[in-house]
C-alpha cells in the first residue's frame, strides 16, 4: 500500500487553511464521487461480480434516483467507473455524461495494480483511457483505485509504477489519496519534482464500509453512523475553508431509507453559503492554476528513515 513512498508524497506539513482560495471567494469545495464497481476481488470484473443483484439494481433504479436527486439538488460528481463498464453500458455511461457529470477511470477491470506486472498494468492504463474515450467522446482526465471488498486496506492499491503511468498518459489527476484533506501533489521523483495532482479520499466517507447488509444491528449496516461522517466532517471542512468529498453507489446508497439519508445530507450541504460543488477535473484544473506545483510544493527530505525489521 505504497499511499506514501518512503512515508512522504510531498510536503511534510499541509496547505494552511488561509491558504487555500476557491473560486470567486467561495467557502468551501465539495466534491462526489460515485464509485459504479462491482468488483469483489483483486482480480477485478469477473462474471460472477456483474451477475450480483445488487448491481443490477445500482445500473438501473439505483442510478437512476442518483441522477434525479443531484438534478434536484443541482450537483455534479464524478463517477469512477472501471472501463470495461463503459464498454459493456455505453448508453447509460452516455446519460451520465450527458447529465453533466464526469467520467473518471477506475482501471481496466477495476483490478489491484498490485496484482499485475510492470507491462500488463502500463497496457491495461493505455486500454482503459482508449476505452473510456471511445464510448464518451472524451479521454478521462482523471483515475482512480478505490478500495474492493476483500483488499486488506481500507483504502484501495496503486502500485510503484501507477502514477508515473498516469503522468505519462496525461491524465490531470489521481483520485483518492489518503495523504491530506485538500488537494496536493504526489511526487514521483524528488530530485525532478516530478509530480501528479491528487484528490483526498477517506474511506470515513465511503459508503461502501457502511452499507454492507440490509439489517440494521448485523454490524454491517451502519447508516446512521455514516450520516453522522458525513455531517460533522463537512461541517469541519467548511468552517475551515478547506475540501470535502464523499464516495457513494447507487448499489448501496440508491434505495429506501440510505438514498433518504443520502438525500438528507445534500439538502442541508447545498444549503450553506459558498459551497463550490465541482467535478473532480475542475477541482484539478482550479487548484493547478491557483496552487501550481513550481510555488506551493516545497519539497523537504523525508523524515522516514528504515530500520531493520521495519514494515516499508
């Protein structure tokens, strides 16, 4: 789970609150993300992982009460989508970029890059943008790993390589890393300042780890504690000025009472004076333009240091 190389992918201490400027003075950013993988294991797309009633209903009712209710609420995500997805539900990938929202890589299959050699996982990269682009129109701009079911982090993989492949393919931005509440920038070579935008993700925020099973009280379903996340961290984000996101499905958040507490959270979100809502390549696009890497990373060595026995 190499999230930071070397314990560091850039700045040792964040972007001061004072800092950060939105557009046209606004408070707060608010971004979501909606995460349309089935995947179940490292492997990713498998027959067995499509066949889940359950996605089922997330491509069809599920989805489409996402997208009446961020019409509603006039709000805008970002869907991360494996793009093999894309290839075998291109209409409903249409609507959804057709609706205004954003289609983001989220692999080939939605597979751990950790499980692939260095020459499958630069294909599978090229494969997945070509794909994308083929069905929108458009070539994504941004990637992401979000986490599966059986990974042994909560957060999901990138490999040594993955984001070094994402420079080289021009894509704008990495999607969910755990390194910072507020966009910052992931470095690949310290000496070059080779570096790729990266979006915070936190998985306090995904429906996916509490909306497992349908019955309150089993453990797995927790949607009042979810509800609370959301509530209390958007309220900490916007009073500092900073960057709120959250990750949800139509599979898990798109029925009964989680898509009324989903519905619930907007309602008092759009509510608040100076909210930003924005997909994640404008969040990217501002943020470069406003905070470029070449005045706001200032790199320092690392304070990690190896120590024999230490897990790296």
């Amino acid at each position: 789970m190499p999230w930071k190389q070397n314990y560091t992918i850039s700045d040792e201490i964040a972007i001061a609150d004072a800092d950060i400027v939105w557009p046209n003075g606004k408070q707060c950013c608010f971004g979501i993300v909606v995460d349309l993988s089935p995947v179940t294991s490292p492997a990713g797309l498998t027959e067995k992982s499509l066949a889940y009633p359950t996605y089922h209903f997330g491509m069809n009712e599920g989805l489409d009460s996402f997208l009446d209710m961020f019409a509603r609420h006039g709000l805008r995500a970002t869907f991360a989508i494996p793009a093999a997805i894309a290839g075998i539900y291109p209409s409903l990938i249409a609507t959804i970029s057709g609706a205004g929202h954003e289609i983001a890589a989220n692999g080939l299959f939605g597979e751990d890059p950790l499980t692939l050699d260095e020459k499958t996982e630069a294909e599978r990269v090229i494969q997945a943008t070509e794909l994308i682009e083929s069905v929108t129109g458009t070539r994504p701009r941004g990637w992401y790993s979000l986490p599966r079911p059986t990974d042994p982090f909560a957060t999901g993989n990138v490999s040594g390589r993955t984001i070094d492949l994402l420079i080289a393919s021009g894509y704008a931005y990495f999607g969910n890393s755990l390194a910072d509440d507020a966009p910052h920038y992931w470095v690949t070579d310290f000496e070059n300042r080779k570096n790729l935008l990266a979006l915070p993700y936190y998985y306090h925020f995904d429906d996916r780890f509490f909306l497992m099973f349908p019955s309150e009280g089993t453990g797995l379903e927790r949607p009042d504690v979810l509800f609370r996340n959301w509530k209390t961290e958007f309220a900490a984000q916007y009073r500092r000025g900073r960057h709120f996101s959250m990750t949800v499905s139509p599979q898990r958040s798109g029925w009964g009472h989680r898509l009324d507490n989903l519905d619930a959270f907007l309602c008092e979100a759009v509510a608040m004076p100076g909210i930003w809502n924005a997909t994640g390549s404008e969040i990217a696009d501002h943020w470069t333009r406003q905070h470029p890497a070449a005045t706001y990373l200032k790199l320092e060595p690392s304070i990690w240091k190896s120590y024999e026995g230490s897990l790296n």
